[in-house]
C-alpha cells in the first residue's frame, strides 16, 4: 500500500431542507493521533461518532476538524402565559369598578403588558434531529475520505523523497567500504609510520608493547561493523517503505540508528577521505530524518 503523509486539507459542504453546513479538517504532524473537533452549539451529540471515524481511517497527526452551520431566521413561537394574563385582567377589572369613566381595556392592550405573551423557538421534531445529525456525520465521514486521499498524495512524493535518500546512503555505505585507506596493507603502513615516528624520538619503547598498542587501534578504527549495521538498515528501511501503512514510528526509530551509525564511522576515521564520506552520509541521513517526520 502507498505511504501516507501526515499533512493534509480536506473541504466537504452539505445541506439538509434550509440548514447548509460546511466541515474543514486539516492535518499536521503529530506523534500519535489527536482530534481535535470544533462544533457550533447544538452539535455536541456527534462528537462520540466523529472521533470513532477518525479513528478508524488515521493512524497519526494532529487533525483540526471545524464544522461551521448555516442556520436560517427562524420564527418564534408565541406563547400565552396564562398565569401572567389572568393577574392583568384581575387587575384592569379592578381599575375599572373604581373608575368607571376610565373606558373599555383592550385586548390589544392586555397582551401588550409585559410577561403576557412571550416568543419561544420552536422545539425541534426528534426524528428530523436525528437525521441532520446522521447528513452532518455522513458528511465528516467523506471528508475523511477526501483527508485520507490528500494524505496519501503527500505520501508518494515522501517516498520517492525518502527512496532516493537511502539510495544515497546505500551509495556512500559502499564508497566507505571501498574506501582505499581501510584496506589492511593502507592501515599496517600508517601504523607502521607512525611507530617509526615515535622510535625516532629516541625514547626507550618496549616493541612488543608497540605492537599491542598498534593491533588495538587498528582494532578501534575498524569500521565493518559500522558499515554492515548500515547496509542491514538500508534493507529494513525498503522493506518498511512497501509496507506503506502507518511505518513513520518504525523509520523514525531507523533513521536514529542510521545518525548513530554513521556517527560513530566519522569519528572511528583515521582518514582523510573517509572522514570525508561520513561527513556527507551524516548529512543525507539528516535529510531522511527530517522527511521521516511526516511520515504517518
């Protein structure tokens, strides 16, 4: 299966009778996976199922899902609030034995006081609320599907990126094996001048002492099991790019054995040249590091 990437955009709008909605879900890298779900008021309830569906299509990243709704006017409902009604006429009754010259009260006028009448939202049908909040979902869940899509066209590109780079380190692996100064004839004649170098100083050495201390360094600049450790990595890596699902934790935990590796190469050189090769490896393994980072 192809790699995936752990950065991504995806935009999804529906609509249910005059309701529009719009979802945006973006994508970073994380070291596990992390929803993050934004809903207007009202929208609480699919939380629960909106995070089961991410979970069920990502491995990683730090994903942002917003859902933004288009809600038209909607009219209230009027509402008579008889408690407050019959106090009002209780109390224009009143007025008017007192003062019988006053007038007629409207009905206009009752409903006018305060408290009388009061406008209420209209409270939604059950069956109809379920059913908007199945579209929403249905809706999230294509979105993830576009996400998924987004991931995985970031994913190719990260592979060939990553591919070429380990052809790079399989490349330098061998230019270090090959290198003329690690041939045994190259080292004995290095040691050989440098111990001629110290007898010339005329001070009294013990020679066989000489040619322990010789042995062990020519032991102590041996880079073969540097450079075997590399090649097995180099594999490993290839192999997990095939795999392509969900490997970023795996090739990060390689690309850390791959800095360790050439590491300890550059600093075991006794060379020149070989100094040279683990210098340009440690900077392409960085490479490769840092696109392993968006690897999901």
């Amino acid at each position: 299966m192809p790699l995936a990437s752990m950065t991504g955009f995806a935009r999804l709008a529906g609509s249910r009778g005059d309701l529009r909605w719009t979802w945006e879900i973006r994508s970073v890298n994380a070291k596990g996976l992390d929803l993050r779900l934004r809903t207007p008021p009202g929208f609480d309830a699919i939380e629960p199922a909106a995070r089961q569906a991410a979970g069920l299509r990502l491995h990683r990243g730090t994903v942002h899902a917003t859902l933004t709704v288009d809600r038209p006017a909607r009219t209230g409902v009027a509402r008579v609030n008889e408690e407050a009604l019959a106090a009002v006429v209780a109390a224009a009754r009143a007025i008017a034995e007192r003062l019988p010259d006053a007038g007629p009260v409207s009905i206009d006028g009752l409903l006018a006081q305060r408290g009388v009448v009061e406008f209420v939202e209209p409270e939604d049908d059950l069956a109809e609320r379920a059913a908007l909040e199945a579209a929403v979902l249905a809706d999230f869940s294509a979105a993830l599907d576009a996400l998924v899509v987004a991931r995985a066209g970031e994913g190719a590109a990260l592979e060939a990126i990553l591919t070429e780079r380990l052809a790079t380190i399989e490349t330098l692996t061998a230019n270090a094996d090959a290198c003329p100064a690690r041939r045994p004839e190259a080292v004995a004649k290095k040691l050989a001048d440098q111990v001629r170098a110290l007898v010339g100083t005329g001070v009294a050495l013990d020679p066989d002492r000489l040619h322990q201390e010789a042995a062990l360094i020519a032991t102590r600049a041996d880079v073969r099991e540097e450079i075997d450790r590399l090649v097995a990595h180099v594999a490993a890596a290839r192999q997990l790019l095939g795999e392509g699902v969900a490997v970023g934790r795996r090739l990060d935990f390689l690309a850390q054995e791959f800095g360790r590796e050439s590491n300890t190469l550059s600093a075991k050189s006794n060379d020149r040249s070989l100094t040279a090769i683990g210098l340009e490896l440690k900077a392409v393994v960085e490479q490769f590091r840092e696109q392993v980072q968006n690897v999901e």
